[in-house]
C-alpha cells in the first residue's frame, strides 16, 4: 500500500505543567490512514501529549514544534484545531449540566459544518444525520437525550467519546486510555466502532497503558513514551512484547539514554 | 418603626372603609395578622433567617396601599404575559382582579374576593391555616390585607386539562404595594396544573407582598409554577406554602428573572405517607438584583421523598441567597431527600450564598445535599472547545445549560418554551 501524505508531524516537543517539564522532546510522524499507538508507564507523559495536541491550556510548550496538515498546530485555538480536523476522545469526558448530548453534538458539528462552508443543520437534519450515523456504528439513540455524560457510567461516558467521534468526522483521532475502566464486551464494541471508522484519510493516535485495546485495533506502528520520550517504536509486536515484559526494562533504557 | 406604623395606620383606615363588610371570622384573621406585623417589625439581618438579605429598600420606604388601576389593560397589554389564550385564568392589575381580562371557571377558578362570601365554609377552612406567620412579618402583614388573590378549587378525582393562569400585573410607576393572596385546594384524587405570574406593565419601584397557600389531598397532584418577572426596580417579598396528603405528588417550580430585591419563602410540609415532592427552582440575576430563596421541606410523615433542585445564574453585582432547611420529623422513618444548590458566578463582582441546614430526627432516612458556587468549569470550556466550538459559544451554552437544567423538569411546554426564550434573550445581552 502506497503510504498517504504525513498529516501530523512533531519534532523535539517539550511541554511543562505547572512549571513541571513533562514531555522532554517528542518526535512523532503519523500519515493518513495510519493508526499509530503510544503505549507507555503511568506518569511517562502520554496524555500529556494528547491533550497538548488537543490545546489544553494548562500546559505550556517549552520548545520543538508541531505540524498538522503542514500548519503550525501549537498556533491554533483549541476550537480552531478542532474545525481543522483534530479530535480527542477525553480520558475524563466532562458532565454538562442541561445540556443534552443531541444538543451538544448538533452544537459541535454546526461550528465544523461553518468551518467548511457547509450548510448548518437544524434539529430536525441532525436527527436524521445522527440516525445514519448510529446505524453505521451499530448504536441506538439511548444516550442522546440525556444531558452530555451526567450520570454516564464509566463505560457509557468512553462510548459517547467513540460517538462524538463518528459524527465529528476528524482527520486525526486521538484516543487518550479510551480503554481504561472498560469491560471487555464494552471494548470491543469501542475496538470495532473504531475499525469501521478506519479509512485511508483519517490517522488514529491511541494512547494507552495496556496492551488489550490493540488486540482489537491493530496499529500500524506502536511506541513506547518513557519518562517524557519516544524511547523505542516498532510494529504491532512491540505491543506484545511489552505485555510480556512490561515496562521496566524500557525506563532503565530511558535512564541510560 | 415609622414605616411600620405607616402600614398600621393604612391597615387601619382600609379596615373601617373599604374592608368593613368582611365576615368576622375574616376580620379576626386580619387583625390576628396586623396584631402580629406589629409585635414584629420588619426584619433586620441580626435575624438568622434574613442573615444576608436587608429588607431596609421597603423598611424605610413609603409605599401607599395600592389603588384600582386608573385604566384597565386591554388583552393585546396582557398578551405577552400569557402562555395561551385558552383554558382558565385569573388576572389581577394592582392587585385588582380584572374579570373583563379574566376566564373564571363558576366558583372553583375565581377571585377570592368572590369566593369569600359564595364559599364561605370552604375559604374558611383553608385561609390562613397553612402559611406561618409566627415569626413571619411579611406573611403576617398580607394576612393583614387579605382580600383579593386567586382562588382555585379542584374537586375530588378531577383533572383541569389546561394550565390555569394566575397573571398579577403591576400597572404603573406609583410607589405602591399590592398583597395577593391565593388559596389553591386540591381534593383527593384531584389534578391540575397552574402558572403563577408576577410581572410588570411598567418600570415602577413598587412593592409585591404575596401569599399562595396550597392544599393537596390525599392521591392529588399539582404541578405548579411560579415566575417572578416583575420590573427590575420592584420589591417582590412571597411565601409559597404547600402542604400535601398521602400519596400525593406537588411538583412546585420557582423562576426568578425580576426585582431589585426579591426574597421567596416555600414552605412544603408533607404531612402524609408516601408523598412525592419536587422542588425546582432557577434565578438568573444581573445588574444589582438581590434575590434570597429561603426554603423548608418538613417531612412530617414517613416514606416521603424530596427532590430539591435549585440553580442560580449570577451576573454583574447581583447576588443570589439559598437557604435549604429540610426536617425530618421523629417517625418519619424511610425519607428520602435530595438537596443540590448550584450557583454560577458569570463575574467577579457577582455573589452566591448557600446553606443548607438539615435537621435529622429519625434513624432510617436518606438525605443527602451538596452546594456549589463558582465560575465555569474550565475543563467544560475546554471539552467543548476541542468539539470546536467557539470560545464565547461555549460559554453561552454552559451558562444556557444551568438554567436549561431546571426549566427542563417543567411539563408545561408553552411555558418552557417561554422561559427558555426569556433565558436566552439574557444571556444573549
């Protein structure tokens, strides 16, 4: 297969959080229709990376750079970033009073639908978008009239993550522990809800600390964020490897480095 | 004290005049409830009932007992104010009940002025036996004033399909002070839904001191809502006090979007097994609108359950009061009460209060209450953000959401649909 255009390139990241450095220069190239993983020990800087990707505002960026679609990413707003295709699926999905997940969504795909010149959608469209959309997935409509994951169990607040993300339609999925505190019918619901929305324009990064989600997604290249850096990358294997060995031999490395 | 010998002196001349016709056992009641006024004063913030809110705009204010409008609206006056044109509605101007602008049902939908001498026993059986005035100068003083409210009876095992709507307008800009009283009885069995409204024909600083008693039966339901829309320059001092029967179900909701200074006291008590109470009340406040909410659920009887909600949205200086009491009587073993207060500060100089006091004697109950105040959950911004909207945006919609939040447990669609429309004409300003 013929490798698609880089979409998101980042080189010698360092991030601080409240004035302490977490990620301590990261180099990443992530191509359309790749699904990359960035596996990793508590502590060593993944979510980091996603949601500095994403624009959180708590985290300040010390040096390197990152490229989306050739345009300055750490540049962009928050809202810019997202209307430009980036997407974060959160590790905590935050509850928001009275306002119901239709709504909310319906929100969200009308700033996207202004960003590309479309047509917004009143309610009545997105229901009927929404429906197309659930059916593709294998979803019912239970969780849309709902105010946006109040009261949600764990595993339904991770769903409506996947959910937004089908209706979103991003470029670039980031996916921070979407399979922590999931039962195992429930990841692979997520796992196959994420293959289905595999396609040869869209990158997937998956951040997570085990190994079980990649059973059902299997990624193009898997790496291994150690103590704020890439410290090792490889194929789907090194996913296997590092639940086997877990990931102590790889700090010592780190350390030695 | 002056302004209280004021009032005394009016109460006076009104009593040998105008409401000299009364029954005795309506002129005792009056006297009972000026004798009280009296003995009391206005409150003052010593008191740990009006700790954060000072009464002082109306205690030293001189406000004349209000006349009969000089010119009675026309229905396209009152038409904003109404939710539909259909079904039954009383409406009052100056306190005034106005029949030209009024859909009565016989004697069960009707002025209370009307029903104090055509139904005289059932008035009397109800008046004044359930809102307290022992320690309470503003209930005590409209006790005083009795005479003209709403008056709704609903017999036993019928259902009023449509919404009643009570409309109390203020006409003009007269410094005056109206006293509404209202007698809502349901018999067992008994449904109906009803609106009551407080609002302004005008921009006058007047004064709103209203009463609503209301009885639920035994089985009976009410759905029952308040909105307080009055001129941004108005004194609006209420008491709402319901007491409800076994099995039965009140769902009382409270807006309050009006008044420089409006201070609210519900008093629910539920006085019979296995009642069902839903207490749900919003403030969305600016400029320097103080408002206090000062609540009591008195689980008199066993196996009841609350469910208190109430938002407040706080912007510029304005300042928002919650007090939640909740007692759980002896014996009223397996209640279950839920209270939340939420309190939204939109700036730095905008204010919240909020106490609960929960007074617990019986072993085998679930209560729980939690309070917050504060600005907007920046993680929320940011969740709503990186979906890509806007920043601006995704402050309206949050703000929107508290406020949506409480309007969303209202079943009258016309009414949220209003509601919703005046919230998002204030946010959008």
């Amino acid at each position: 297969m013929a490798k698609g255009k880089v979409l998101l390139e980042v080189k010698g990241l360092r991030v601080a959080v409240a004035g302490n450095e977490i990620l301590k220069g990261v180099d990443l190239a992530i191509r359309e229709g790749e699904v990359h993983a960035i596996m990793g020990p508590n502590g060593s800087g993944k979510s980091t990376l996603a949601q500095v990707l994403a624009g959180h505002p708590a985290y300040a960026v010390l040096a390197g750079t990152a490229k989306y679609e050739g345009k300055d990413l750490l540049d962009m707003k928050p809202e810019e970033r997202a209307r430009a295709g980036v997407f974060l699926a959160f590790q905590y999905p935050v509850e928001i009073r009275g306002i119901t997940n239709s709504y909310f969504l319906r929100s969200a795909l009308n700033a996207l639908r202004r960003e590309r010149g479309e047509a917004e959608l009143d309610p009545i469209d997105f229901l009927q978008f929404l429906e197309q959309k659930l059916k593709a997935i294998g979803w019912d409509d239970t969780m849309m009239n709902r105010p946006v994951n109040e009261g949600f169990s764990g595993g339904e607040k991770k769903r409506n993550e996947i959910l937004q993300l089908a209706v979103l339609e991003p470029r670039l999925a980031i996916l921070d522990e979407t399979d922590s505190g999931l039962d195992i019918d429930a990841l692979k619901t997520v796992a196959e809800t994420v293959n289905k929305l595999r396609n040869p324009n869209r990158a997937f990064l998956i951040v997570t600390h085990y190994q079980r989600l990649l059973n059902y997604i299997t990624p193009d290249v898997v790496h291994v964020l150690a103590d704020g850096r890439i410290v090792k990358s490889g194929g789907p294997e090194l996913a296997h490897e590092l639940e086997a060995k877990g990931y102590d031999w790889l700090r010592d490395a780190a350390m030695v480095s | 004290m002056a302004h209280v010998e004021q009032l005394v002196g009016s109460y006076r001349a009104w009593a040998s005049n105008g409401a000299s016709r009364a029954p005795t056992w309506l002129k005792d009641l009056r006297e009972g409830g000026i004798a009280r006024f009296h003995g009391l004063g206005f409150p003052n913030m010593k008191q740990e009932a009006w700790r954060f809110t000072s009464v002082a705009p109306i205690a030293e204010g001189s406000f004349e007992l209000a006349k009969p409008p000089a010119r009675i609206p026309q229905i396209e006056d009152i038409r904003p104010f109404l939710l539909f044109e259909a079904g039954y509605r009383l409406v009052f101007v100056d306190g005034f009940f106005q029949p030209t602008l009024s859909t009565p049902f016989f004697d069960d939908v009707q002025s209370l002025a009307h029903v104090v001498t055509h139904r005289q026993d059932l008035v009397r059986q109800h008046l004044g036996k359930y809102a307290p005035t022992d320690d309470r100068p503003f209930s005590a003083l409209n006790t005083a004033f009795v005479n003209e409210g709403a008056f709704v009876h609903v017999p036993a095992k019928a259902m009023i399909a449509e919404p009643i709507q009570l409309l109390f307008l203020a006409s003009g800009d007269q410094q005056v002070v109206t006293h509404p009283r209202n007698l809502v009885v349901l018999e067992r069995e008994a449904r109906a839904s009803i609106v009551e409204t407080y609002a302004s024909l005008g921009t006058g600083a007047y004064w709103t001191n209203s009463v609503t008693e209301i009885v639920v039966g035994d089985g009976a339901r009410v759905d029952y809502h308040r909105v307080q829309r009055e001129s941004e320059r108005a004194y609006h001092v209420a008491t709402t006090q319901t007491r409800q029967g076994r099995d039965s179900t009140v769902h009382l909701h409270t807006v309050a979007f009006g008044a420089a200074l409006a201070r609210h006291d519900i008093g629910a008590v539920m006085a019979g097994p296995g009642g069902r109470l839903i207490l749900n009340g919003l403030y969305l406040l600016g400029g320097h609108q103080h408002a206090d909410h000062h609540t009591t659920i008195d689980h008199a009887a066993d196996h009841c359950e609350s469910h208190e909600y109430f938002n407040g949205v706080l912007d510029q200086k304005s300042r928002g009061v919650f007090t939640g009491r909740i007692i759980v009587r002896p014996g009223a073993q397996k209640t279950d009460s839920k209270q939340t207060n939420n309190n939204l500060l939109l700036s730095a100089d905008a204010h919240a209060d909020s106490q609960p006091q929960l007074e617990i004697y019986a072993d085998d109950v679930k209560c729980t209450h939690g309070s917050t105040v504060g600005p907007l959950d920046p993680r929320a911004l940011f969740y709503l953000r990186s979906r890509g909207v806007g920043e601006e945006e995704a402050r309206r919609l949050l703000t929107y959401g508290f406020a949506a939040e409480i309007l969303g447990r209202m079943d009258v669609v016309a009414l949220r649909a209003e509601l919703d429309r005046i919230v998002r004409d204030r946010l959008a300003a």
